[in-house]
C-alpha cells in the first residue's frame, strides 16, 4: 500500500547504502493519513518514544488522532535537547553505516503515564534495518528507574523494514515488532 510513496537513493550517505526515503508520506495526504492512522492502530502503549527527525513527524500527530496515546518521548542528536543537571541519558548506537549517539530526558520519561510499577512505550521508528538504533535505546531504557518505575517496552513499530538486513530478529525477544511496509530484497 505504502510501496510507491517511498523513495530510494542508492550510494546515500555513503556508497553501498540505499537511502530509503519516507519524505514523500509529507506531500501525500492520503498515505500520510493512513499511515499515522495504522501506526496508532499497532500502539498499545499510553507513550511512544521516538528518534529525531523523521520519527517525530509520524509519531506526533498520535497526539491529536488517538484515544489512546498520551506522550511523545524525543530521542535526539547531540546538542539539540536542552536538558537540567543529570536528567541527560546518553545512548550509543550502532547503525547500518556507523556509530552516532543519541540523547533523551529522564524527565520526559517521568512526565509518562505509568501503569502501576511500569511506564509502558512503544517505540517507534521510520526504518527497521539492523535494529541497532532500537536495541541501544532498549538497553539504555531497561536501566532506568524513574519515580520507582521501570520502562516496559510494548511494541516496536516502523514504517519501513529491510528484511534483509535482519533486524526484527533482534528485536522480537524483546517485544512485538510491526511495520507498514517491508522491503524485501532492499539491503
């Protein structure tokens, strides 16, 4: 359904990378639409954490279409969240093409609804592809304690999967995983 609203940019940003581009969901109201409206149907959780920059344009929208969704927990780049004293986490991840590093608030999380001893999320992603981004957020997350509460992962949900590249594998121990759209034969 979603298939011929992505792009591809083959060698981007380096060669051997095809750069999948979910931009176009912007200047498509229909798909977009569909999309944030499958993406809220998949979500269990009152909260859902999401990676800069792309995540945020489908998961906050959530804030305005569901019943259901309460909070959107930014993950972001070095130097882009403002942050107190000690409520910065620092997240090493490892992707497709190289190392980064990713930043979120405990305060964000503790702003969360919780669910008795759990603050229940759901993490959201533009692209499923070696899942290293997911599962350096996931290991930083199980570490917390916030309010006395630990972070409970619902589901994983993406917009687009490489199955080739193995990721779900990864991750399916951990929680659900779901896309729109899978890839298969795109590495």
């Amino acid at each position: 359904m979603f298939e011929n609203v992505i792009k591809h940019y083959l060698d981007f940003p380096k060669p051997g990378i095809d750069f999948i581009d979910v931009l176009p969901f912007l200047q498509d109201k229909e798909a977009f639409s569909q999309a944030i409206s499958e993406i809220d149907r998949l979500t269990t959780a009152p909260n859902v954490a999401t990676v800069e920059a792309r995540g945020f344009l489908f998961a906050a929208p959530l804030l305005s279409v569901s019943d259901h969704v309460k909070n959107i927990v930014p993950f972001r780049k070095k130097g882009k969240l403002p942050h107190a004293e000690g409520d910065l986490v620092k997240v090493e991840i490892m992707k497709e093409y190289g190392s980064d590093e990713l930043f979120y608030r405990l305060s964000d999380f503790g702003a969360c609804e919780a669910n008795g001893e759990y603050i229940d999320v759901t993490i959201f992603d533009d692209l499923l592809a070696t899942g290293g981004t997911v599962e350096g957020i996931v290991d930083s997350l199980r570490q917390q304690t916030i309010g006395g509460k630990k972070i409970r992962i619902k589901e994983f949900i993406f917009l687009v999967e490489l199955p080739a590249l193995k990721g779900r594998a990864i991750l399916e121990g951990i929680a659900p995983v779901h896309s729109l759209l899978s890839l298969d034969g795109v590495e």
